[in-house]
C-alpha cells in the first residue's frame, strides 16, 4: 500500500470514529507514522482527503442514478412505461447504496454534509427526470407540469425519510422494510403527481 493509500485508508477511519471537526491532520500521520508535513507531499489540506474518502461513495452514486436513467430510457423506448412504476429499482438503489455497500461513508457525509448531499441527489434525481419528461413529451405522453421548487422539496423529503432511517441503526430487515414502505408511498405520489 502506498502512503498515499494508507493516509486514505486511515482517514476513512478517523472521519467515522471523529467525525470531520475532530480528525486533524496530526492524527491521520500519527496513525500513518509519517509527520504531517509528509501528508501535503500528497494532499494540500483536510477537505481533500476528505474529498478523497467520500470519492467512492458519489461515484457510485453518479453511476447507479445512470444505469436506472438507463434502463428507465430503455422502457420507455420500448413503450413499457407502466414498467418503471412497477420496478424496485429505486428502493434497491436507495437500500444498497445508503444501507449496505457504503454504509459507513454515507453516514460520515448524512453527518458533516447533509443538505451539501441531499442537493447532490436532489441534482441528479431532478435532472434526469427532466431529461425523461422531455423524451416522454416528445413521444406524445401526456405528463402535468409540475414546478421545479415543489418537485425539487419533495425529492428532499422523499431523500430525508432515507437519511432519517439511515440515522435511526435498525437492522438491514426492519431498514430494508421501512424503505420499501416509503419507496411505495413516493412512488404512487411522484406518479400521481406527474400524471403518467
């Protein structure tokens, strides 16, 4: 492992452990057994290793919101719209994302960064129904037309209900079921609410 891996790897750590505030420089080299000079040959301060630890996790989330664009394109294309509304990709997506693979990661940023993360989702859930209402359009489908800030508060609820379930440390059964419930619950309101 290179130093600047292990300083990753021990900063991952001391971020969940600490939180952003209370993780210095000095205990991240510490950890390392390098000086903290050392850790500016790598990084120029703490937001970019922190930066750096998140990275993995808004990939992942960047990457997930595209493949459900994908296959949602791909319904459409196929004219299987009523298939999208059946799918549990969303709440699986969610649940994987927040409550398994990168778990620890998601509540250091619910933690340090929350509204910085809900605008991040919100970004990406809002522009890639944009782009999908606009192809919906162009095909012929009938959709309501709904504001952006009311859309855009009820993505924040819809991401809230996810955080808040994240925060409350159930098991993966009772989290996974409360997701499912509240996955539903927005799922008949965004279609009733977009008409389609």
């Amino acid at each position: 492992m290179t130093t600047k891996e292990a300083i990753i790897k021990v900063a991952e750590k001391q971020f969940i452990l600490n939180g952003y505030e209370d993780t210095t420089l000095r205990k991240i080299a510490a950890k390392c057994n390098i000086t903290a000079t050392a850790i500016y040959r790598h990084y120029k301060d703490k937001e970019e290793i922190f930066q750096s630890v998140i990275r993995p996790f808004l990939d992942k989330v960047k990457s997930e919101a595209s493949k459900i664009e994908n296959d949602d394109y791909e319904l459409l294309n196929r004219g299987s719209v009523e298939e999208m509304w059946k799918s549990e990709e969303d709440n699986n997506y969610y649940f994987e994302l927040l409550f398994k693979e990168h778990r620890d990661i998601a509540l250091l940023v619910i933690k340090e960064r929350r509204e910085w993360l809900k605008n991040l989702f919100v970004d990406i859930e809002y522009s890639c129904t944009n782009r999908y209402l606009k192809k919906m359009k162009e095909l012929g489908y009938k959709i309501n037309e709904v504001d952006e800030c009311s859309f855009k508060t009820i993505l924040e609820s819809y991401l809230d209900a996810y955080f808040h379930i994240l925060e409350m440390k159930l098991s993966d059964e009772e989290a996974f079921n409360i997701c499912k419930t509240i996955s539903n619950f927005y799922r008949a309101g965004f279609r009733n609410l977009l008409g389609f």
